[in-house]
C-alpha cells in the first residue's frame, strides 16, 4: 500500500558475504550460463520522462494503471492514473494497492478506523469498505480480516463481496496454484497449514511456519525442541527436501533462495527442486534469482556492496552498489553512493548503465514504466520514465 516512499522489498537484511569464493561458487559443475539477450528497448526514449513527477508517492504500473498518492501520509489521497499520466480515477481514497484481477483495494478512514474495500477501473466501489484489513484478489478470492490486528479473524471473499470462507484463521494469504496458507491458533501454539478454494484443507495445519507454493513446492518450518529449521513440502503434505535452513523462500526459475546460519551472520545460497546446493551459501544478503541474474551483498547491512551473479554463482557485475534489486524488464536498479547522498540509476544484465545514476528513490520496471523520485532541492516528488 501507499505508505511513504514507494521501493523494492529486499530480501537478506542484516547478511553478509565473501566475494573471494565466488568462482567456485557452485556446488555442482556448472553449466556455461545462457547468455543475457541484448538490453531491449534501450532506444533514445529509455530513461526519458513519461509521466512527469507530481506524486506524493507512486505505485508500479498494475493492468495498465498505477495506484498515485497527493499529500502527505497522513491526510494524503489516493487515485489511479494512465500510462499517459491523465488519472482514470481522482485522488479520494486514504490508501490503496495496485489491480488484480480487475479490482483494487482500497481504504476509507485512516488509521485503527481505516475500512477496506475494492473498486474497479472506474473507480466504483463494487465492494464496500467493510473490513478491517484486506489483500489483492488472486484466482477470484481475497483475504480479508474482521477484526482487529490482536484479535481479528481472516476469511475469504469473491469478487461479489460474499464470505465464501468463513473468518476463522490468525493470517491468510491469497491463493496461489488453487491453495492459500493459513495459520490457527495463538502465540507458541499457532500452527498452519493450507486450504483449498472450497475451504477444506489439503494440508492440516502442522506447521510453524509456511509460505505459499510456487512451481509445485512450499517452504514451511519446523520446529521442535532446540531445532528450527526450514524445508520444502509437496502439495500432498510430503517433505520432498529435508528441514535443514535456517530460512527459505519460494522456488523461482527451479531456483530457491536459502539462508544457512543466523539473521546477522548466515549466509545464502541456491538450491534446486531436488534440495542440492547449486550455488553455495556464500552471500550476506541475496535476492531472487530473474532474467538469469541475482543481486547479491558482500560484508555487512549499510556497509557491504552488491553485485549480480549469473545462474551458476559466478559475479557477471562486480560488487560497487550500496543497493541493488532484481531485474525487472532488462534492467536493474541500483544505488551508486551512500544511503544518505546516493543516487539511482539502472543497469543492464551486463552491469552498463543504461540510465544513470540521478533519483533520489526508484522503483523496478514494470509495464514498460518505474517510479522514480525526483529531488531538485526544493521538492521531492514521483514521476514515471520509460522503458
């Protein structure tokens, strides 16, 4: 939602890496990594402004509209725009996400007293704000909560606004390959699990924690006495790789990022769907593996440097970034300074600068555009460039 400055998620806060093993980085024998396709659409236009900036905050493009806030956090509205720029939905709403499925979420109220509800394209709330907190609609439902935070309760709806799945979990999440993770219970006794767009369970809740499937598999934790470990079941329940890490994410491109040791002093590496190490656990902090490129950080949080390695674990661009994110249309965002004065800009799979280093905020490509925060010393505000 459109709670300040619009940014990337980073995964791996607080890791740290070594570059020195990184040649031999695989586990495995590597295969010769697939070469980059050229940088596409790095035209005359790549880089120029799209939307000049305007915003308060600014969303990434979502079916062809992008979520914009004018104000501040607190008293600011929300409303949609074009790719032109021309907003299809005017400013009105205190918060709000992006599209899925054809409708939105948005809030109405601020704050403990902030009601959600989804509207369509033309700004009509096909359902009211009701509750109390909600998610984006994924393969027609979505969850919402009634309730407070403490004690609230989570169910699902359809896009006509009906509970089809009573409230009655801790936390849900949106459905993803036909199964939702919910979690029952309170403090040391919640456990979870996942349900069916019926609302029975394909897999009890056994579980200390649980992530959605991506590519057949879920990571879900363990924990039992003095050991607390990650692993992966299948959509049967079955542990297909064994708990063993100390934290997980979902497979992507038959890649999952795994962390072996502690929040401050692990390091992450790569596994694939049969649970081998194909790319060591070497790196302080680590993203998800896109268009056959990772943005990993060698040395401490706020001090370390990031850098990209191919899909066999070999550095493609070299560690000289404060930041950087996975790719997202070809390119890359990257901080080049500090966190204080540093700016943005964004490189190809080659690690050339494509648009140079100037904002003092960006967001990835997506749909052709990204947010980007232009600061000329008066005023800080979002705009859009191209692709």
């Amino acid at each position: 939602m459109l709670k300040g400055a619009v940014r990337p998620s980073l995964l791996g806060l607080g890791l740290v890496v070594l570059v020195s093993a990184l040649a031999a980085s695989a586990c495995h024998s590597p295969k010769q990594p697939d070469k980059p396709k050229p940088t596409e659409g790095a035209t005359s236009r790549t880089g120029t402004t799209a939307i000049r900036a305007q915003f308060d905050a600014a969303y990434r493009f979502q079916e062809g509209v992008a979520a914009v806030r004018i104000g501040d956090n607190q008293t600011g509205k929300v409303g949609y725009i074009d790719k032109q720029g021309s907003y299809v939905i005017a400013p009105q709403f205190d918060d709000g996400g992006g599209f899925s499925e054809g409708l939105a979420v948005v809030s109405v109220g601020a704050g403990e007293m902030a009601k959600w509800g989804y509207i369509d394209k033309q700004g009509k709330l096909t359902i009211k704000p009701q509750f109390d907190s909600a998610q984006p609609f994924s393969q027609g439902l979505a969850a919402v909560r009634i309730g407070d935070r403490a004690n609230g309760k989570w169910g699902y709806i359809d896009k006509q606004g009906s509970m089809v799945i009573s409230p009655r979990f801790r936390t849900a999440s949106g459905f993803v390959e036909d199964l939702g993770v919910v979690c029952v219970g309170d403090g040391e006794t919640v456990k979870c699990g996942y349900i069916r767009k019926n609302g029975t369970y394909a897999i009890t809740p056994r579980f200390d924690g649980a992530r959605s499937f991506a590519e057949g598999l879920a990571p879900v934790r363990f924990t039992n006495g003095m050991t607390d470990k990650w692993g992966y079941i299948d959509k049967q329940g079955q542990t297909v790789i064994k708990p063993e890490f100390d934290a997980a994410e979902p497979f992507e491109d038959e890649r999952a990022l795994v962390r072996i040791g502690d929040y401050k002093t692990g390091k992450w590496g790569y596994i694939d769907k049969q649970g081998q190490l194909v790319i060591k656990p070497q790196f302080d902090g680590a993203q998800y593996l896109r268009e056959r490129r990772a943005a990993v950080r060698i040395g401490e949080f706020g001090t370390g440097k990031w850098g990209y390695i191919d899909q066999t674990g070999r550095i493609v661009i070299n560690p000289q970034f404060s930041d950087a994110f996975s790719f997202g249309d070809g390119l890359a965002v990257v901080l080049v300074g500090d966190w204080g004065s540093g700016k943005w800009g964004y490189v190809d799979p080659n690690g050339r600068l494509i648009i140079k280093p100037q904002y003092a905020g960006a967001t990835s490509f997506h749909e052709g555009l990204a947010a980007v925060l232009v600061d000329d010393g008066k005023t800080r505000k979002w705009g859009y460039v191209f692709r």
